[in-house]
C-alpha cells in the first residue's frame, strides 16, 4: 500500500472548504443584495478587467452562456453591469461595471478580504505559501492527467 492511500481524502477536504469558503463570502455580502453567482461573476469580471467578452467570462467560470446570460441580466437590473455590443464583432458583447457597479465590486473586495482574514487566522504566511505551492502543483499534475487521458 502506497502512503498517497493512507492520507486523508485531500480533495474531500479540499471540497469541503471551497464549500464553506464560499458560504461565508455570500454570507459576508448579503447586505449588497448580490448571490453567489452574482458575486462570482463580479469578482471574475474584476479580475478579467472591463470590456472583457461574455465568452471569455463563461470560460473563466466554466459555465454554460445561458447561466451566465441570466446572471448578467440579474446584474444589469441591479444597475450593477452594463452590455455593450463589441466594435470588432457586432454581434458580441463586452462587459462593464457600470459607476454603482464600481463601488460595490469596492465594497464586496473588502468583504472577501474580511472573510480571508478569518479564515487564514492563525495560520503563518509561511504555511500558506507552502499550502498555496502544494495545490498549484496538483492543479498542474490534474489538468496533465486529463490531457493524457483525452489523448488516449
């Protein structure tokens, strides 16, 4: 028996913590008025910057369009987002926080961050860097096992 079997379900822990995770940031943010998908496809819209393409901000949540369409629409009526059809391409649309969007994506940013604190707590910057190094490899090492297995 290898001591990779004897180790404690990693990724059920893993699981559970996502989970948890993001409880506590929606949590946290329901006084924006804003669900989970609504402050995921915020912060991912955040991350990816302004005049982002629907498209691009399915696959950064890998999501299908229509979830993504119905979220966006949620958003738009909260005058949170706005749509605007795409110069290279009319019809495709970018994305933008609209100036109230602006300032609750500001708000929701110190919300997460609360929520980090507490939940790194007590743990050293020195754990979470080796935390961090330990879960971006097994990302690694599973996305080149499921390119080897789509190859075979």
């Amino acid at each position: 028996m290898s001591t990779h079997e004897l180790k404690p379900s990693i990724g059920g822990a893993l699981g559970r913590i996502h989970r948890l995770w993001r409880q506590a940031i929606t949590s946290a943010v329901s006084p924006l008025e804003l669900t989970e998908s609504r402050w995921a496809v915020m912060v991912h819209l955040d991350h990816l910057g302004d005049g982002c393409s629907q498209t691009a901000l399915a696959t950064a949540l890998a999501i299908e369009m229509p979830s993504l369409t119905r979220t966006l629409n949620q958003l738009e009526d909260q005058n949170l987002i706005e749509r605007r059809i795409s110069p290279n391409d009319r019809r495709a649309h970018t994305l933008w926080f609209t100036e109230n969007g602006r300032l609750v994506m500001n708000d929701l940013e110190e919300r997460i961050q609360a929520v980090r604190t507490a939940i790194y707590g007590n743990v050293d910057d020195e754990q979470l860097d080796q935390l961090a190094a330990v879960v971006c490899a097994m990302e690694s090492n599973l996305h080149q096992y499921l390119n080897t297995r789509r190859g075979a």
